[in-house]
C-alpha cells in the first residue's frame, strides 16, 4: 500500500537483547517521527527527521536508544540493552513538508515486549 | 508549550452529533490546532485541523472559538466505528516540530 510502514510488528526480546524496528515512510516525505505509546498512554515524542536530520531528539528516554534515516527515506529506531520498561508500541508517522499546518501519517506500530 | 485540556471519556448514542471540547487557554497565535484520532490497535489518524476559522471535512467539523482558547470537535453523526481516542493537540513555531499528545478524550458510542 502507500501508507506508512513499519515493521516487525510485534516483537519479544529478552532483557539486554538489542532489537532494530523499522519505518518505510510515504514516498516523498520529508519529515519523519517516532513515537511511543506505553499501554494506556497517549504516544510520547521521541525524535524527528527532515529528510536524514535528525533535528530533534529531545524525547529519547536514554542513550540506549539510537535512530537514524541514512539516505531521508526508512528508518531505523534502535534499543540497545532493552529493559522491561521499553515495553511500548512504537510508531513511525511521516508528513509530506515541514510545517505546522500538515497532516502526519502514522504507521500501524510496532509492539515490542521485553521479558 | 502550549498545553490542552479535555475530558477523560465521553458517550454518545449511536447516529447522534457529539461534540468534543478541547481547552488550550494558553495557545499563541502561531499555533494550529489538530485533531487526531486512534482506534483499538491502530495508529493515530488525522482528522481535522484549523488555525483561526472554522473548518469542515468529510469526517467532522472543528468550531474554534473567537478567542481560540477552545475548540470543539464535531462528530456530525456518530458511528459505532467512531469510537476511539480523540487528541486536541497544538502544533506551532513555538512547540517545536513534534505533536505532543496528552491523554485524549476517550469516546464511547453505544447502539
């Protein structure tokens, strides 16, 4: 489809693995974003990329999360030495420009379970 | 940045108009104001979005006050699909380049 995809869409790690999730934005778009959404919880801001900079990182919880958008296209949210508190649905939305006045696409998530 | 305000849950009978309320007494006036929706499962989804003006598309109306300290989201005729997290979220120069989600306004529709 043309939507936003991410992928796996559901994944277990046991605690201290590294996982690697995945988002193929809408072909075009400039702006990419990652979300997480604890169980429950609205989804919280993690970092933003326009075109492969990453411009905004404020929201990643530690150091052990790491995202990058090499070529401005997919993306890649990495977690290094999960805990069992990364436990989240994480959801990738690109928009076509920059401003304010657009509309974001997310992706359906993916579920990460940290046992 | 600026924050918004809306209740926790709301019901509404099936093929009823519901209204939304969203609060956000401290916009400026480089905010939009967007509204999103999530269903069970799903990834959030747009709605509507508007700045100053009233605004109207095939899935709701979005009435903001003169003031634009509060806006009103318009589901004109409820489904049961209708039922989903609705968030009141500001987007302006001054927030930065995110969309900061609160707890929304989560909305039951019964048949």
């Amino acid at each position: 489809g043309a939507g936003v995809s991410q992928s796996p869409r559901y994944k277990v790690a046991k605690r201290g693995q590294d996982v690697a999730l995945r988002c193929d934005p809408i072909s075009g778009h400039v702006s990419l974003f990652w979300y997480q959404q604890a169980l429950g919880q609205g989804p919280e801001f993690l970092t933003y990329f326009q075109n492969e900079a990453q411009l905004d990182k404020s929201g990643l919880p530690s150091d052990r999360f790491f995202a990058e958008r090499p070529e401005g296209s997919v993306s890649t949210l990495k977690i290094q030495r999960t805990q069992q508190e990364d436990s989240a649905v994480y959801l990738c939305a690109s928009s076509l420009g920059q401003g304010a006045n657009g509309e974001l696409f997310f992706g359906e998530g993916s579920r990460l379970t940290v046992l | 940045d600026a924050k918004t305000t809306q209740p926790n849950s709301m019901e509404s009978n099936e093929e009823e108009p519901v209204h939304l309320p969203c609060n956000h007494s401290t916009i400026s006036g480089t905010d939009y104001i967007h509204w999103y929706r999530q269903l069970p499962s799903q990834g959030p989804e747009y709605v509507i979005h508007g700045l100053t003006s009233n605004v109207n598309n095939r899935m709701a109306s979005l009435a903001i006050a003169e003031d634009r300290k509060s806006s009103t989201l318009i589901l004109h005729r409820a489904t049961l699909r209708d039922a989903a997290v609705y968030y009141c979220i500001l987007r302006g120069s001054n927030s930065g380049y995110a969309l900061n989600f609160g707890k929304g306004t989560s909305l039951l529709v019964t048949p």
